[in-house]
C-alpha cells in the first residue's frame, strides 16, 4: 500500500518503511507525527484520489533526525564591474520514516 501526501509545499510517494528527508517540522527524534493532507492511496487493487485530500487517511511516521543539509553556495557574479558576491545557505531538514498507512 502506498500514498501520496503534502507536507511543506511538496509531494512525497509514502510506502511504509521508507525514509525521506522533508522541510522541517517541530518535535524530537523518535516522536510519531500524522500527515493528515493525503492525495491519493493506492494499492490492494483499488486506488482513491481525493479532492483535494481523501477523507478518513491518515499516514503515520516517526521523526529519526533534526538536521541540515550540505552547503548549498551561491555565486553573483557581473561581468567587467568587478562585482562578486558569494553566500552559503544549509537547509533545515527532519527525517522522517513511514510506520503505518491508514486508508
């Protein structure tokens, strides 16, 4: 069983079991979270598409790290003026992994 669920602007394809980095959500490591907003849950044959969520879904997971990602550099730069600019950003993530998928 599968489903597809909203959480910071994105959509992720959930699967119980797998882990996947999402923006950053409040609560300590090894705390459960529900994701309420669930697009689509498929699997065992059937398949149901919300609009715009399916009522009564609920997915299920468990925060395993609070961290942030690698530097992402970004370079300004124009040419002949002699203007260069350089500044770094490191984006806050929570993983999570996928316990239960309640349809």
């Amino acid at each position: 069983m599968y489903a597809v669920i909203e959480t910071g602007g994105k959509q992720y394809r959930a699967n119980v079991g797998d882990k996947f980095r999402i923006e950053k959500l409040p609560g300590e490591t090894s705390t459960e979270i529900i994701f309420d907003k669930v697009l689509v849950v498929g699997g065992e044959g059937e398949t149901r598409f919300g609009n715009p969520y399916v009522s009564g879904a609920r997915v299920t997971a468990e925060i395993i790290k609070q961290g942030r990602g690698d530097k992402v550099l970004v370079f300004k730069y124009k040419s002949k003026k002699n203007i260069r600019k350089m500044k770094g950003h490191r984006q806050y993530f929570t993983e999570v992994e996928i316990k239960n998928i309640e349809a």
